[in-house]
C-alpha cells in the first residue's frame, strides 16, 4: 500500500471564514454570563475577561484573514464558490457584532463607557452592513453559481440569514446612546426590521434542513454539531424582541412601545419552547455522532454561540416574566455553554499546536493490490 504524503501548506491559505465562529462563541460566554440573573451572574470582572479575550481574538483574526486574501486569493474566491464554505461568510460579521455589544455589557468595566460606545458603534455599523451583504451575497451566490441538492441542505445554510437578527438584538443596546427622537427611534425600528427580515428567511429556510433529515438521513458525523445552529435565529429573536422592548418607552409613542413587551412575551414563549425541543433532537443526533466516531473538528463552536442566544433569550423572558422557571432555564443552558466552550476551546488549541486544523484537505491514499495477471489500483478510502 502506498499512500501519498500531505502536501506541505502555508499555514495561513486554508483559514476560512469559518474560524470567525470561536470569537462568536467566546463573546457569547461573557454576554450570557452578564445577562443571568442575579446572583447568578456572578462576578463582572471575569467576564469582562472573556470580553477581552473574545476582542483579542477578533483582531488576531480579521488580521490574518487580510493576509489571506492578500496572499491566497485563489483559495479565498473558492471558499465564496463553494456551497459547503459560502455560508461561513456569515460569521464575520456576527463576530463583529457580538465583540461590539460585549463592550457594552461586559467590556465598559474594563475600558469605560465612552470608549465601549465608540467601539460598538463601529463594530456595530460594520457588522450590520456585512451581515446584510451575506444576506443577500450567499442565498444569490447559491441560486445563480453553486450547485446543491436538497440532500446538501444543511444547518450552515443559516448562518448568513440569523446575521441580522444578531444586529437586531444588539442594536436596541446602543439606543440610549443616541440622541432623543427621530435618532432612537428610527435605529429601534430598524432592528425591528432587521428582526423580520432575518425571521422570514430563515422561516423559508428551516423547512428544507428538517425535510433532508427526515428524508435522508442524519447529517454527516462532522457536521453534526451543525444541528445546533438553528437555536441561534431562535434564541437570538427571543433575545432581539425582548431587547427592543426594553428600549421602547420614550423611543416610540404609545401604545406601541406597550404592545412590543407584549409582544416579547406572546413571541419569546412559544419559541423558545421551540428551541428546547430542538435542543432535544439536536443532542439526541450529537450522541448518536459521538457514539459513531465523531471527533473534534471546527464545527463543535456550533455548540456555544447557539446556546449563548437561549440562554440570553431565558433570561430576557425571565425579566418579562417575572417567572422562576426562565431563571433557572438560563442558569442551566449557561452552565452547557461553558462545557461546551471547554470542549471547543480545548480542541481548537490542540488543533492548532498540531497543525492539524490549519492543514490543506487530506489527498486520497492510493492502494496498490498486486494480483495474477492484472493490477487494480484507486481504491479511495
């Protein structure tokens, strides 16, 4: 038997949009850990750690995603010309989104609420117009260039869309910071848009991931993980509408600013009863992957950020509640989350430290069978 050895890689042409996920996931883990209740939330400092942490990572990484289109734009246009790695293009801008509201819920302790509102607003402005850009560029990119089949429907598909539903629940955080009238009512409004916006499509969109389930079978083992990207729209809604009900009175005029807490609830409830009985299916999958031979690979991030929404969404129900159920629903979601950023975060630094996650594809080992008479060769493993 011969096999071919892996080529040998920069270590920077096969960094794909993809990796944008770890800095979702790790501001996440400081936002949700701030939004608990008390005395839940414990101490402010280290999430404000987290924040850190999750800013430093963004940096690093829109850093060596600059160098990449710069020295690997071949490898770049193939990943928007990919239908398995175009979704990805999502993330960026939800990372942008999700490190900027963190300054504002975690990272002012560290840095000051002027420099956190200057920092969200930029890292806001630029998440939003990218998350809007995915929006439209990858569903069209899809339609006109790539080539799928339903049974290629997957949970990735999702990520361009829940964009701006993520800048519709961090939008509401920079209202107060504007000036009163047209100003704070006009960005409210807008997130109330961009909630719409982002709930119809991925309403258009859900139905064709849940049908390939039922219809083809489970996902493959590595994209498994993937199935818990569709908490990420719902928890992320529930979140937006009861954010931007927060915000409304004295941004919107009566009775609007009453009916949107209304609304919160009579639309928070229902789907997140919705989210946990995916949540439900999801592990089930994840399990069963585990139990098959599912190792670690970049998709487990789809374990945290996803989560971080239910349980931002739990706690912004309990507030409009007044219900235990919801506290404690946010409190144990939150303790998921931080076993599943552990899990995450532990592979990727393996990964790395290897050089495994940031390899080329692995060629086709090639079997050589010496038989009377003739050769057979190209088994592919």
């Amino acid at each position: 038997m011969v096999t071919a050895a892996p080529p040998r890689t920069l270590p920077l042409r096969h960094l794909g949009p993809n990796w944008y996920a770890s800095v979702m996931g790790t501001a996440i883990l400081g936002s949700a850990g701030v939004a608990l209740p008390a005395p839940a939330n414990g101490p402010r400092g280290v999430f404000a750690a987290v924040w850190l942490l999750s800013l430093l990572l963004l940096v690093a990484l829109l850093a060596a995603r600059a160098l990449h289109w710069a020295r690997h734009r071949d490898q770049a246009r193939a990943h928007l010309l990919d239908p398995a790695m175009a979704p990805f293009h999502g993330c960026p801008a939800m990372a942008l989104l999700s490190v900027g509201g963190g300054a504002l819920t975690t990272g002012r302790d560290l840095i000051g609420t002027r420099a956190a509102v200057a920092l969200d607003t930029v890292l806001f402005t630029a998440g939003t117009a990218a998350g809007l850009a995915a929006a439209v560029a990858v569903p069209y990119l899809m339609a006109v260039r790539h080539r799928v089949e339903p049974a290629q429907a997957s949970p990735v598909w999702l990520l361009p869309l829940v964009a701006p539903m993520v800048s519709a629940a961090l939008g509401p955080l920079l209202v107060p910071h504007l000036p009163p009238g047209q100003p704070r009512e006009t960005l409210l409004l807008a997130c109330l848009a961009l909630f719409g916006l982002s709930l119809l499509a991925v309403l258009l969109t859900l139905p064709l991931v849940f049908a390939r389930l039922i219809t083809c079978g489970p996902l493959p083992l590595a994209l498994t993980p993937t199935l818990f990207l569709v908490l990420g729209p719902l928890g992320q809604s529930a979140t937006a509408t009861g954010l931007i009900a927060d915000a409304a009175p004295g941004v919107v005029p009566a009775p609007y600013d009453r009916g949107l807490a209304v609304f919160a609830v009579l639309y928070g409830v229902p789907v997140m009863g919705f989210a946990l009985l995916w949540l439900a299916w999801a592990t089930a999958h994840v399990v069963r992957a585990r139990r098959h031979g599912m190792g670690f690979a970049l998709t487990w991030w789809a374990f945290t950020f996803p989560v971080g929404t239910c349980v931002t969404g739990a706690a912004v129900l309990a507030r409009h509640t007044g219900l235990a159920v919801y506290e404690a629903l946010a409190v144990g979601l939150y303790a998921v989350l931080v076993a599943a950023w552990l899990a995450a975060a532990r592979g990727t630094v393996r990964g790395l430290v290897s050089g495994e996650l940031l390899a080329g594809p692995r060629p086709a080992s090639v079997v050589l069978v010496p038989a009377t008479g003739r050769t057979t060769s190209g088994a592919v493993r």
